[in-house]
C-alpha cells in the first residue's frame, strides 16, 4: 500500500508515483523567494525509462511514495533477451528481467551471484548486487618506472572483458573485488 506524504518530508532517493509511473528522487531543493510562498523543486528519474522531470510543489502540497519491498534472489541463467532468477525466500519462485534492464551490469553476472531485488506490487522495478564481484585480472599493463611518486592507476582487464583502472601493483593472474554498479576496482581480493 503507498502512501501520501508532504513534499517537504521527500528524500533523495525515494520513489514516488506520478502519472502512473515510477520516479527516483534525485535531488530536492527548498526555494524561499522573497515575493509569494515557498515551494520545493525537484528532480525526478523514470524508473521504466530516461524519463526525466523537474517539478515544482508548494509547500503544502501531497505526493504519493510507493512502499517497496526489497528481497533477495540469486542468478541462475541467462538466455537470449532474459536473465532468469530466484527468490532467496519461503517461495524459491523464479522470475525473469530483460537484458535490456540489465545492459550495465550484465557483465557481472554469473552462476549464483546474488541481488537485491526491490519490489513494488510484486514487480521488479529495480536491483543492486548484495555485495561486490571477485573478478581475476587477464591482462594487465606494465608499470613504468618513475612513475610512483603519487598513487598512479595502469589500466587492466579482467575476466568478463571489461577494461578498469587498477593500482601499479596488480598483476595479471590476481584476483580483485570490483564494485559491480561502476565497474571500480575496490581492493586486492584476500581469500
């Protein structure tokens, strides 16, 4: 069940449902102008879509928030435009999500990797890993001398094909946590 809500109770990073679409918050700002009542601006993302609005509230006026449920799943396969996963609950139901929704970070997906899917009405609207991904580094280039005088990166590939910044001190064979969302190297993986 969503709920209304003042404007001025909105955060950044809510979802609110406006022209029977989902939006993110993206930023909230509180305008007092010197002549005539005060208002909230905002920016607002589509969630379905590259929808994006900017929006201005009076101070007294309602929205409503959409209530979301986060679970957890696990990735069981992929064909060819779905991803396929499973409810970590009580269910074990199986769903499945475009591959267009999942463009990003489809490259990170493999057997039992684990998200957090988050849910509104029973559909997922979005997701996010439940942790990072240890990922092994394929080709790595070489360190040139001289160059440590402040913390440098050198550029990296790792198993899945994507191209990353990495520390000097990494090399090819080595294992790293990437941070899936931004495709950032973390730190060396410790096992």
């Amino acid at each position: 069940m969503d709920q209304k809500i003042n404007v001025s109770n909105v955060r950044v990073g809510n979802v609110l449902i406006m022209k029977d679409k989902l939006f993110v918050v993206r930023k909230t700002e509180h305008v007092k102008p010197g002549k005539g009542g005060a208002f909230i601006q905002m920016e607002l993302k589509g969630l379905d879509s590259t929808t994006k609005l900017n929006e201005r509230f009076r101070s007294e006026e309602n929205v409503v928030k959409a209530i979301l449920e986060e679970k957890h799943a696990k990735f069981l396969y992929a064909d060819n435009d779905s991803c396929h996963f499973m409810f970590m609950d009580d269910t074990y139901d199986q769903f499945e999500i475009s591959k267009e929704d999942f463009k990003p970070v489809s490259n990170f997906l493999y057997d039992g990797v684990e998200i957090k899917a988050m849910m509104h009405e029973e559909k997922v609207i979005s997701f996010e890993f439940a942790s990072p991904v240890v990922m092994e580094i394929i080709e790595a280039d070489p360190v040139i001398k001289g160059q440590t005088a402040s913390s440098s990166y050198k550029n990296a590939v790792i198993e899945n094909g994507i191209k990353i910044l990495v520390p000097t001190y990494i090399k090819q064979g080595d294992k790293i946590v990437v941070n899936p969302s931004d495709s950032t190297y973390m730190e060396r993986f410790k096992s």
